[in-house]
C-alpha cells in the first residue's frame, strides 16, 4: 500500500454528510465510501478499504470502482494523488451545479452528469449530481447528495456483468451512462403520461382551465430543466466513444452506440414535449377566447330577441291615441306582434345555432 493511499486511514468516517443547515457541524456520516474490485472479468471484492484501493490497482489485470458522497476537497486530496487526477477536476467534482460534460486531461477523463427523477404530485424533476474520474484501472464517482441511486447502479451492474465485465473500466462507465439514460427515459416518459391527461382536461366538457394554466406550467419548467441535463448527454456519450480516448473498444463499442441513440431518443423526445406543452397553453387560451366569444354571442342573441318586445311595449307605451287604443283588440294584436316577433326571432338564431 503507497503512502498517499494509506492517508485515507485519516478518514475513517468520510461519508455522505446531511445539509449544513440541519447539520452544523457539517460532519454527520451517512453513507460510507462504496468499494468494488474487478479481477479479470468477475468481482474479486466490495466493501473494502479505501486505503486498499492502492493494493488492488497493483494487481494485474484488476480495475477498481470507489465511491464517494460529498468529499470536501481536501478529503479528495490523497486519492487524487494516487491516481494523479487534475486539480481542475477535482474542483469540479466538488463544485455544484456543474453543467454535463466529459473533459479530457493527460492521466484519465473527468465526466459530469445528472440522474433525475420525477414527482408525479407536484410535477417536479429533481436532478442530482455524479461526477466520474475515469483512469484505465479505475472508476471514482463523486456525488453531491445521497439522491443518486447507488444501489440501483450496482444492481444494473450486475444485470449485464456476464457479458460485459471483461471489458473492465469500459464496462463500468458503460453501466454508469447506460443507468443514468435510463432514468432520463422514465422521467421523460411519466411527463409524456401527465401530458396525456392533460390533453384529456383541455377538452373536457366541464372547463378546467386554472387546473390547465397551473399544471402545464409545472410540466413546462419540468421539461426545462430536464432538457438542460438530457441534451448535453448528446455531446459526452458521442465523445466517449471516440477511438483516440482507447476507452471503448470495438468489441463494446455496440453497446455504447446503443446508449447513444437512446440519449438521441431521450433528447428529440424531451424536444417535442416542450414544444406540446407551449402548443396545450396556446390551445387553452384559444378554447378560453372562443368560448367568451361564445357567451358574448348568445347574449347578444338573447339581447335582440329583448329588443323587440321591448320596442313594441314602449311604442304602445305612449300617451297619445293610437289604432285599436284603450280597446281589448289593442292589447291583444301588441302581445301577438310582440310574441310573433320574439319567437320569429328566437327561431332564426336557432337556426343559426346563435343560441
């Protein structure tokens, strides 16, 4: 074991800490660091040491995976040390916030994603945060918060494992993008479903439109900010896979192109929500003028048949002679012209489907 390495018995106790406001101290564990070793395709060991991390690297034809939950930088210190990571990338691993990319330095890559998931009640995608240092034996990954899903990653390992292990780094950063894609198709596909039912409302007899107004609003800032973490995945996977990193080999290199076109996938998909979110708000705010123009129709309509009796009534309303005034036939022709015009009226606009 080297001696940077063994600088890691200094933080027995490193771990993923809570939020400072709930923590003030800031040094509450929640989350020891993860540890996996891969010797010739199979799983050698988990859960060791971090200061054995050093040992197995030493070994022949074995690759190492560690994980770490909100290091300060100088509890990254000693393991960038001894796989001679990049101060810069260091920075940005404990940086939040930090947009999706894969950056290249001499001794290994740097990749930045997010996985997200998706409240169905309040319309939300919460996103979080993963970096990865990618060396030929070894992946580090360094989250921001405890809402990465570690054991989902570990467990999609082991779903394709048999098959794909042997490629050793290779493998393991494959697992990586292929899990956090995924989590990107779900979201988009559960703000799919929520838009569905909220076509359903948009036409519903009974008008729902602050019901409309609201939710799209809450799907329309969802799919902002999921397009803001989706579609720069576009550019890494697509560098990734270059031949001048010696990353990906041909061998597996099929299954990278598959990711790739489910992030083509996820990202035209994420493209075309937006765009019928935008295009439900504009339809709803036209359903909205039409069916004022609607009332303002009938009532106008009803106002007109009022007119005419109205009128008639306060024609025979003047105190002045007139045919058939102060005698019984008077009274009886004004109702028959009032009730003749009224339903002549009445009668037309139906027709016209004015009422």
């Amino acid at each position: 074991m080297s001696g940077r390495a063994a600088g890691w018995a200094g933080h027995p106790t490193l771990a993923c800490r809570v939020d400072p406001e709930a923590d003030p101290t800031n040094r509450v564990g929640r989350e020891p660091p993860r540890t996996r070793a891969y010797r010739a395709g199979k799983l050698e060991a988990e859960g060791f040491a971090v200061a054995r991390v050093s040992d197995y690297l030493e070994q022949p034809d074995t690759v190492v995976w560690l994980d770490l939950c909100a290091p300060r930088p100088d509890e990254l210190h000693v393991i960038s040390e001894e796989l001679n990571l990049s101060s810069l990338a260091v920075e940005d691993a404990v940086s939040p916030r930090e947009r999706p990319k894969l950056d290249r330095y001499d001794s290994h890559l740097f990749l930045n994603a997010y996985s997200v998931s998706f409240d169905q009640d309040s319309g939300e995608v919460a996103t979080h945060e993963v970096a990865a240092f990618i060396t030929e034996k070894a992946l580090v990954t360094v989250r921001q918060d405890e809402g990465f899903d570690v054991d989902g990653l570990l467990a999609h390992w082991g779903e394709v494992g048999a098959e794909l292990s042997q490629y050793g780094v290779s493998y393991l950063v494959h697992g990586l993008l292929d899990f956090i894609v995924d989590q990107h198709f779900a979201a988009v596909q559960s703000l799919d479903t929520e838009i569905e039912t909220l076509e359903d409302l948009l036409f519903d007899d009974a008008p729902h439109d602050g019901a409309v107004q609201r939710r799209s609003y809450e799907l329309r800032k969802s799919l902002v900010l999921l397009r803001r973490v989706v579609l720069p995945m576009r550019e890494v996977v697509n560098t990734i896979m270059r031949r001048d990193l010696h990353l990906v080999s041909p061998e597996i290199a099929p299954y990278y192109q598959d990711v790739y076109d489910h992030v083509l996938r996820a990202t035209e998909w994420t493209e075309s929500l937006r765009d019928l979110v935008t295009t439900i708000l504009e339809t709803n705010l036209t359903i909205q003028g039409n069916r004022m123009n609607l009332i303002m129709k009938r009532l106008s309509a009803w106002a007109a048949v009022i007119a005419v009796p109205t009128a008639i009534t306060g024609f025979y309303g003047q105190n002045v002679p007139y045919p058939g005034f102060g005698k019984e036939w008077g009274f009886a022709v004004s109702v028959g012209v009032l009730l003749g015009c009224a339903s002549f009226l009445y009668l037309a606009f139906k027709r016209r489907d004015w009422l």
